[in-house]
C-alpha cells in the first residue's frame, strides 16, 4: 500500500527534524530519504544532505538549524552585475583577478560565474555554458551555408578549409609579434 501524500509543502527544517528523529530510532540516512521522498517527494532535500544530518545526529547535535555565520550577500544582483561588467573586460580574467577588481571574494565570484552567470571555464576562457536562441539559430545559418557550398563546390571547397582554436591562433600571432 501506497503511502498518502501530504499536501502542501514540508520544510527543510521539518525534514531535518524527522532525520533527528529517526536517526535516534536507529533508521539508516537510505531508509529515512526514501521515507522523505514518499512524502516530499521533488522538494525532498538531497540524499547526501540526510546522511550528513544523520551523521550530525548521531554524534550528539541536538539542533536541527543551521550555524549561525556569514550572511550570503556576495551573490546578490549588484555583485553578479559587477561580476558580468569585469569578466566582459577580459573573458581571460580568473576568479582571483576578477575577485580584485570587484572586491567579492574569490569563492563567491566562483559561484556567480558557474550559478549566476552560467558560464564555465574553456581554454583559459569563461564562455556561456548554454548558447541563448540567438546564437543557436546562428549556428545553424552557419552550417547551413557551409553544407550548401560544400553541395556546389564539392571536395575543393573542403580542402579550403582550416580548422583551429582561436586560441591557438591568438598564441600564434603573439608569437610571430615577439
């Protein structure tokens, strides 16, 4: 027999509490997030954050709520905007020189890059991680063209073309200046 959902939504420190409680039951943190999953169901908190409660648990931690500590506002609108504004300055820069010229902690100008900002880190530059519908439909003029030449021109239109990093050409131009 199915066990009946409760409506509305429990909270993380509702969870927490039920973790407590059945780690001093001596239930295993796979019993109690499978337990939560028929209940919470996708708002169920992560596996690994049961088994970490239920270790904190059973060594003796008594409240469910969070350690107080710094608030998270190195991650707010303005500083993800400050973020953005540097890094389109130079798309090379790292998280520590980005931290210096923001003054945002390294950590958190991390975070706004790969959460906020969606980017991640390619041949020493940031670039976005998931291409907007713009340059999707771009990509797709591109190729189209290349496809229709490569249907008229045949074999000698491919043998024109040259494939490399931009990177690598960029590097090769810095060599040939020095």
């Amino acid at each position: 027999m199915e066990p009946a959902r409760v409506s509305g939504t429990v909270s993380i420190e509702e969870q927490r509490a039920y973790i407590k409680i059945e780690t001093l039951r001596g239930k295993k943190p796979t019993e109690i997030h499978s337990a939560l999953s028929d209940v919470c169901g996708e708002l169920t908190v992560d596996r690994s954050t049961v088994s970490r409660w239920s270790n904190r648990f059973r060594g003796g931690r008594v409240s469910i709520h969070d350690d107080p500590g710094r608030p998270k506002t190195s991650t707010d609108e303005r500083n993800v905007k400050r973020v953005a504004d540097a890094l389109e300055q130079d798309r090379r820069a790292t998280c520590e020189e980005l931290s210096e010229v923001t003054g945002i902690p390294p950590a958190s100008v991390y975070r706004i890059l790969t959460n906020d900002l969606k980017k991640r880190k390619i041949s020493a530059r940031w670039v976005p991680h998931n291409l907007t519908g713009e340059q999707k439909q771009k990509r797709l003029d591109i190729a189209t063209l290349l496809k229709q030449r490569f249907r008229i021109e045949g074999q000698t239109f491919s043998n024109r073309i040259v494939a490399i990093d931009q990177t690598f050409s960029n590097l090769a131009e810095t060599k040939i200046q020095n």
